[in-house]
C-alpha cells in the first residue's frame, strides 16, 4: 500500500485527536448522516461536518432493544452507537442534522432526538417536479437560520461559496481518483478504492483533504504496480451505502478473484458528478439544485441513476454487476428490479444481494457470488 | 483421461468418476468432515473403478463443501456443475430447477450450456430438502418415503411458508385426525409453489430439467409441474447431476 494511501487509513483517527482540540477551542461539530446533507453550510457556518452513517455490527444488539429486528443495519447500527455512545464523533457532535429519505431513518430521528438534538430536513422526494425544488430551497434556508441560531454565527453568502468551492474542488478530485480506475488494468482494488472514498467523509480539514487527495491521484496516474488487478473480472457495486466495516460483499467479491472497479452508491460514485453551479447568484439555490440531483432510490421516479449506471458500465469497462440492498430496505430492494432488467439488457451478468452486516450468510453469499464471477466470459 | 467430480453437499457427498467411456459413481453421508467425506469417495471410486490415484487426471470440487476440500483439485460452484450436466444430458434445456439438502436454485442457461442467469433461495429452509426432512420427522416417516405416502385426492393446504411454524400446523392438523397421505401432498404443493415462484423470476424459455435429490420425490414432481404447467425432464441419477458437471469440467479443462 502506498504511502498516501495508508494515510487514508489514518484519517478517522488523526480527525479525531484535532476534532478533539477544535472543541476545546470553541469550535462546534455537526454530525450528519447522509450525502443529502449540505455540508457546505456546516463549513460556512464555521463548525465541522463529520458523517456519523454506522457501518459496524457491533451496537446493533444495543440498537434492538429499541428499534425493530428486521430494520436496515445501517440505521439500526447508526441508532447503537448514539445510544450506547461508543462513535466519538456522535460524542462530539453538537447538532446533527437528518433528512426525511427514508422512512426507516425518519422515524428513528425522532428517537434519536431522545439522546441528541436532531434537527431534520423535510427531502421532497418527486424531485422532477418544480414544488419540490421550491421546498427544499425553503428548507436549505431554514437550515441556514437554525445553524446561525444553533451554532451563534452569521453565515455569509461569500462564506456559503467559499464553502462550495472547497467542496466541489473535492467532489471533482474524489472524482479524478476514482476515474483512474477506468483503466485497463485498474489503478485501486474495491477495499482500497473504500477506503478512500469512505474515509474521506471524516476529515475536519477540507483544504488538508483536498491536497491529500490530489497527492494520490497523481501517485496512482503514474503508478505501474496494477498488474495484479490484471485480467480480473471487471465489477460494479450498485444499491445500498458500504463502509469500512460493512465492506464484506466487497471482500467476498475480491476474495473470489474479481475486482470492484467503481461503486455506484454513496460511498463512490453517485454524487461525484454532481457539482454546485458558482455562476448563480444565490448560493441556496446553486446548493439545492445540486442535491435534489442526488440518485438515491428514495427519490421518484429517480431515472439519473439508470443513466448514471448505463454510462459507468461503458466507461469502467465493466464485466459483471453485484447489486447490494441491506435488509429491509424496500427503496433500493425494488429499484433492485429495474437496475436487474437495465444490466441484463447490456448482456452482462447482475447479481442482486439481500443481506446485513452479520457474517451468518458469507457462505451463501460467497457461492452467488462466485457463480456470478463464472458468469464472466 | 481419468477425471472425477465430487460434489459435497451439506446432506450427501456424491462422487463421479468419468474414465473415457465409462461412468462410475458413489455416494457416502457427507458427516463432520468434508474433507474426509472427499477422500472416501475419492477411494471408494478407485475402488470401482480399478484404478490408481496417480492416474486421476483431475479432481474438481463443488457444493457446499467445496472449500473446505480446496486442495484436493480445483472448485466449480454447483450452478456452474449443473448447467454443464444438463447441457450434456439434454441440450435443449434452457431452464434447470435444483432441489437439494440445503437450497434450491434455478439457472438459465444459452445454447453453449452457459450460465446466464440463476435465483437461489434465501437463508429460510422453505423449498428444500430441509424442509421435507423436518416435516417427515413430524409425520414419523423418512424423508424418503413421503412421495410414496402421498394421497393427492386428500390434499390439505399447507400455509406456513416457514419451517418451524409449518410443523406446529402439520401437528395441528394430525390431532384434528386429517390424513397424513393429505398432509404430504399439501407439504409437497407447498415446496413447488415457492420453487415455482422462483422460476417464474428467472424467467422460463425451452424446456426445464429438474434435479437434485429431491426431484426423486413424486410428489413434488408432480407439484412443480403442476405449478409450472409443463413437463420437467428428470435425469437417471438425478442427485449425481452436480458431480456429473463437476467431472465434465475436469474433462474439458
Ligand atoms: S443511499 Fe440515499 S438515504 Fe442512504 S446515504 Fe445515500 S442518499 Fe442518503
Ligand atoms: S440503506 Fe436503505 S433503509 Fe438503510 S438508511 Fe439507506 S435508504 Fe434507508
């Protein structure tokens, strides 16, 4: 691994210890849970954005003695950490700020709200329609009010696209090292290509970030060591969010002897296109329309991500398609559907997984997708 | 060319020795250990067979166990084994249905006998052979005398899609003295109406071969058929049809 790359590793841990000092200075923090939130005001507003989504098993059990059993993992492991506060950055956070995209996590909000303040967004889900763009642009300003509110700031519209800049110069450079991949042989295994993408969401220092970020692009540019991702199968992660510690399909699919070249979830792809228009003159306007953009099954008829995933396939040259849904959650597990039909159109192999953060199904788990990987002509 | 496919299931390990023209074949308990259960079979078909290890040109492994036996040759899984069996036994089938111990599949294949698209059932027992085993104990048959022990014309609806309460309702229904002959057909229709719903998800085109231990039962032949609306083809043999693939690869390679 690269030295660069093994910086990445070390994110969470550094961002922790100046998270930490930041406090001590005064500083507020604000968690957040999902790639609806706009970070952007968070920065404007003077405090740090640290993503809170939980990708460990651990505090499930914990989260059960509330929340039902059969519930997305992600929202069950997001409520066990706040509730048995064992994630310091839910320790450190002054706010958090949910988002109406499911109905798991909204009506989990409420019970978070028990433990933390939780301030929710109200996410209009027919986004092609013009009403929805008009409530979220209300929502983003009331957003706005309560952080100055919350946080005791003013939060300037120069501030506001300082803030865009910072984050669609990130946005674009994530972009640039995930794009490298679209070559033959690609430059980053899935674990590695997680690793980054992932990691990234809990640095408390954009600019530091921003340099890391291009420091590894143009290592890998160069890098020649990709000959062992040679001659594997070429495969796309699509459906629901993965972290470190909820990584396991892409273990399995790695394990097998295939490569995940690109993710289509949150965790990779699916914001990287997106990015804030700086030539409006209103920056709430320039943030909202970029989010309402955002692929996510909660949205309806959501016809972005079918593009997206159409043109991924081409462009990352790619053999075979797993398609992730965590347990219970319907969105991405219909959606499953049309992903299904879109992929098998293209005569390439899908696989579509139902499953949770324990590691009772790895050999059922393992056996699909090891066929779906002799799938691969 | 001296080539032998095992396939060890969670149930029974099943053997196949391909030595040019002839077909030898063995099946043992697969037990605690995989491993063991491979090389027994492994000997057992020397044995058959009359010849020596060193002749065996190639070992290939697949079912549930195929890992734990990796080493001893190289690991197909079962959805690949069956497809290339079937493409051998009746090349005109483009859908296979698997009935085993642990799972049940359902794989499409091309006219090469190329996997192009499979469904396998999730983590519950329902569509099994497990299943069937269970409700055989709660009837105090063997599993393998419930096709024999069937009564169509008596049939009763079994509801529960899962195991556990499926054998409290067949209790229930035994203290309210309804037949057990009815009893099996109702369990029979319910493990080719789940199965049939997952064929109906991949996708049905040509015609559909059935195997598996399980596809020896009359009774859910019947059933799936029946749910299906058409005929199924059931190979001689037909828990071998893994192994039969596995082989088949090991002569290709
Ligand atoms: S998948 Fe949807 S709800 Fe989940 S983090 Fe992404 S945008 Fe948010
Ligand atoms: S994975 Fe699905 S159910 Fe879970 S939080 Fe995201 S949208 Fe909601």
């Amino acid at each position: 691994m690269s030295a660069i790359l093994e910086d990445f590793t070390s994110i969470r841990g550094v961002s922790l210890i100046k998270i930490k000092e930041a406090k001590d200075e005064g500083q507020k923090v604000v968690g957040i849970y999902c790639t609806y939130c706009p970070q952007e005001m968070i920065l404007a507003a003077g405090a740090i954005p640290v993503s809170l989504c939980g990708t460990s098993e651990t505090p499930i059990a914990d989260a059960e003695t509330v929340l039902p059993r059969n519930l997305c993992p992600l929202i069950k492991s997001s409520y066990g950490f706040a509730v048995t506060d064992t994630c310091p950055f839910f320790h450190f956070s002054d706010l958090i700020i949910g988002e109406t995209t499911c109905d798991g996590k909204k009506k989990m909000f409420e019970i978070m709200q028990e433990i933390k303040p939780v301030y929710v967004m109200q996410l209009p889900h027919l986004h092609q329609l013009d009403a929805a763009l008009e409530l979220w642009i209300k929502e983003l300003r009331r957003l706005r009010s309560t952080l100055e509110e919350e946080l005791d700031v003013e939060i300037s519209d120069e501030k506001l696209w300082d803030a865009i800049r910072k984050v669609n110069h990130e946005t674009m450079a994530v972009k640039a090292i995930c794009d490298l991949n679209k070559k033959n042989p690609p430059v980053l295994n899935g674990l590695d290509l997680l690793t980054v993408t992932w990691s990234r969401n809990f640095s408390s220092d954009k600019e530091e970030l921003f340099t890391m970020l291009n420091e590894l692009q143009q290592e890998l540019a160069t890098n020649q060591e990709s000959e062992a991702n040679a001659n594997k199968p070429r495969v796309l992660l699509t459906g629901c969010p993965v972290g470190l510690g909820s990584e396991k399909v892409i273990r399995l699919v790695e394990e097998s002897g295939g490569l995940i070249v690109a993710m289509e979830n949150c965790s990779g792809y699916k914001t990287l296109e997106l990015q804030s228009d700086t030539e409006l003159d209103d920056p709430i306007i320039a943030l909202a329309q970029k989010y309402m953009e955002i692929p996510c099954s909660c949205m309806s008829p959501n016809p972005y991500r079918f593009e997206l995933l159409e043109r991924m396939l081409e462009e990352f040259q790619v053999d075979a398609v797993v398609d992730l849904t965590w347990q219970a959650c319907h969105t991405y597990n219909i959606e499953a559907f049309t992903v299904g039909n879109l992929v098998r159109d293209k005569g390439l192999p899908y696989l579509h997984l139902e499953s949770d953060y324990s590691s009772s199904d790895l050999e059922t788990l393992k056996v699909r997708i090891e066929a779906l990987l002799e799938m691969v002509v | 060319m001296l080539v032998v496919g095992l396939d060890i299931g969670s149930v029974a390990a099943k053997g196949i020795m391909l030595d040019r023209g002839k077909m030898h074949r063995a099946m043992i308990p697969t037990g605690w250990s995989p491993r063991d259960a491979s090389e027994e079979l492994i000997n057992k078909l020397l044995k058959i067979s009359g010849c020596k290890r060193e002749q065996l040109d190639d070992i290939i492994v697949t079912g549930y166990g195929r890992i734990a036996v990796a080493g001893a040759g190289q690991v197909a899984t079962e959805i690949k084994c069956h497809a290339r069996a079937v493409a051998e036994l009746y090349p005109q089938v483009r859908t296979i249905v698997d009935i085993g111990g642990q799972d049940s599949k359902v794989i499409r294949v091309n006219g090469e006998g190329r996997v192009i698209d499979f469904a396998m059932n999730d983590k519950c027992a329902a569509g099994t052979g497990r299943f069937l085993q269970i409700m055989a104990n709660a009837l105090g048959l063997d599993v393998s005398e419930l096709g024999e022990n069937e009564n169509f014309s008596e049939m009763v609806s079994i509801n529960s899609m899962c195991t556990v309460f499926a054998e409290s309702e067949i209790i229930g229904l035994l203290a309210r003295g309804t037949s057990k002959a009815g009893i099996i057909a109702g369990l029979h229709q319910s493990v080719g109406r789940r199965v049939a719903a997952m064929v109906r998800r991949i996708g049905i085109d040509g015609e559909i071969a059935f195997t598996g231990g399980v596809a020896k039962n009359p009774g859910v032949h019947r059933a799936l058929e029946e749910e299906l609306g058409c005929q199924l083809l059931i190979p001689e043999g037909c828990q071998f049809t893994g192994a039969l693939g596995a082989a088949l690869l090991g002569q290709n390679s």
